[in-house]
C-alpha cells in the first residue's frame, strides 16, 4: 500500500516509468522545451547472468529506438549492471556491445561511477572505449583521487560528467565536509575548463552551476549542464533559457526503491524534499 502511494510520487517525479517506452517518452517532454535527456535503466550490483543480459539488452533495445545522430537523447550505465561485479572482462564485452551500436547510431554513452572500490576497474572499463570518442566517465568531487584521475585521463582525451558523488565513504578516500568536496568540485572545474575538450556540469548547486556559466563565459568555452530530473527542473529551464546546453538525468525500470532512498538521503531535510517535490515541477 505504502509502496503503491511513494512508488505513484516520485515515479512521476524523479522517473519515468517502468518501461523504455516511458522514458523515452519523458525524453520527449524535455526535448520540447529543449532540454535533453539521458537515459539510466534503474538496478545495480547485478550477478546473475540473466540480469546482466537483461540490462545490457534494454541497453540496445532503448538505442534502437532512438533516431540515428539525435544530439538530444543519451545513455547512462552503472558499470555493475552490465557484469563489474562478476569480472572486469564480462563489463567489457557487454559495454562494447552497447557502445559499437551507439557510435554507429551517433549517440553518446555515459559510464556512471559507483563505489569507491569500483573506481579503479570503471576507469579501466572506460579506458576499453575512451579512443571512440563518444563516450563519457561520471568523476566525483568527493574523492580524494578524483583531480588526478582527470589529469591522468584527460592526456588521453577524456570526457568527464562532474558530480559530488552519491555513495557513503570512508574519509580515508573521500573528503568529508561540504566545504571540502565544494572546493574540490571547483578546482576540478577550473582544470576542465582549461584542459579538456569537453564535459557535463552535474550538480543541482547554484554555486557550482554558478561558477561554471562564469568559467564558462572567462573560456569562451560551452559546455553541458545535467540535472537529476524532478530535483530542479525549473532550474534547468531557467539554464536552458539563459542559452545553455542542459540535460535531464532520466531514470526508468522497476528498481527504484535504491535509487530514491539515495536522492531522499541527499535531501537530508523533510523541507528540502517538499522543495524537489514543488520546484522539481513535472515536466
Ligand atoms: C546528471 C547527474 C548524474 C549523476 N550521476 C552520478 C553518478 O554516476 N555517480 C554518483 O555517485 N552520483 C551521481 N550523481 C549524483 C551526485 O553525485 C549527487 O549525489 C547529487 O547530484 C547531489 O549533489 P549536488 O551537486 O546537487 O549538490 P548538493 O550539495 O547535494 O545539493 C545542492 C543543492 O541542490 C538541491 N538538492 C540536491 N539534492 C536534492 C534533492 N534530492 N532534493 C531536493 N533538493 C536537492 C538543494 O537545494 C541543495 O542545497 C549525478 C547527478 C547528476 C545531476
């Protein structure tokens, strides 16, 4: 019953639906009013085989339905959907299934980022498909590794989505306080402006955002600015109408417990949440 009700709330809000046809749908209300929008099948940590398919197969089925060389419309994938957690290997062969028909369609994949334990295999699973060009890491503000990964990877032509990062970690290997992780974030930021060709600003903070479209303007340089749907989604409009490039992160699939537990946690206050529930209007 409770299910029922939250699953109603912020299925409508922050996804789409169960099925391919549901986001690709929501898409297309974005595209509308000219905001992109990339595509994440919902689950994580998958082991068993028939899942790992399933998921790589949704992959592929979602990019047939999307028309050849449409700028608007991108992919997401948690490494752990398509076989991290069984061996590097499985990831690789499914993630270049995935990607083969991307570029052949002329649609961006991203590598979503997971746990800190993952990083080291994520990055060798984008290094797999860093030479197409057409695909993109997710790096997060909140690791202490993070500004030197993006050095490292950026010699080899790296293209980065920038968040603060969503797991719970151990301060040994992520920065703690808000302050910490902000600083870090507009560090990374002002060596992507100067250093990589091109990246996505992934954050629903004014300040960070902020001092993007400044760097931005300082740079002469445009780049993408993504937001979770229904956390901002004025806000978002608000970037599109200032001339910025703008995506909406559009989850789908059936899992959607792990992933809302996360954005209520991220929330931190009942008022915030109520905030994403009027300003994270329904588009
Ligand atoms: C496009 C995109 C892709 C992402 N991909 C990944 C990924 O692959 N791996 C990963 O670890 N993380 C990912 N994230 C999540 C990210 O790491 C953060 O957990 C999340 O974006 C919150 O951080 P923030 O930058 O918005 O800043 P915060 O400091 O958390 O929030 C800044 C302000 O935004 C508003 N806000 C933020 N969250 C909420 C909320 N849930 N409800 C209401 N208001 C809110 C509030 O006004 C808050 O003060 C992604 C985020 C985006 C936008």
């Amino acid at each position: 019953m409770l299910n029922g009700f939250m699953e109603k709330l912020l299925a409508g809000k922050w996804i789409a639906g169960p099925s391919v046809e549901d986001a690709i749908s929501r898409g297309e209300r974005f595209r509308k009013i000219g905001i992109g929008a990339i595509f994440n099948y919902l689950g994580e940590a998958l082991t068993d085989p028939k899942d790992i398919e399933e998921a790589t197969g949704i992959y592929l089925n979602i990019l047939d339905k999307i028309e050849d060389g449409d700028q608007q419309f991108q992919i997401s994938i948690k490494p752990t959907q398509i076989g991290l957690s069984v061996s590097l290997d499985a990831a690789k062969k499914n993630l270049e299934r995935i990607v083969s028909k991307a570029n052949e369609k002329k649609i961006f994949t991203w590598i979503d980022m997971e746990e800190s334990e993952l990083v080291d295999k994520t990055i060798e699973l984008y290094r797999s498909q860093i030479s197409t060009g057409n695909v993109g890491l997710c790096v997060q503000s909140y690791l202490r590794r993070t500004k030197n990964d993006v050095e490292e990877l950026s010699k080899e032509g790296g293209i980065f989505r920038l968040v603060k990062g969503a797991y719970t970690e151990d301060e040994k290997v992520a920065f703690k306080t808000k302050d910490e992780i902000n600083k870090n974030y507009e560090d990374i930021l002002t060596f992507m402006f100067e250093n990589t060709k091109m990246f996505m600003v992934a954050s629903h903070d004014e300040l960070m955002i902020e001092k993007a479209v400044k760097l931005s303007e300082e740079h002469k340089k445009e780049v993408w600015y993504g937001m979770l749907n229904g956390i901002r989604n004025q806000y978002l409009i608000d970037l599109q109408k200032r001339g910025k490039k703008t995506f909406s992160y559009i989850p789908f699939g059936q899992k959607w417990i792990q992933y809302s537990v996360r954005r209520m946690q991220e929330a931190g206050h009942i008022s915030l949440l109520m905030k994403s529930m009027l300003h994270g209007q329904k588009v």
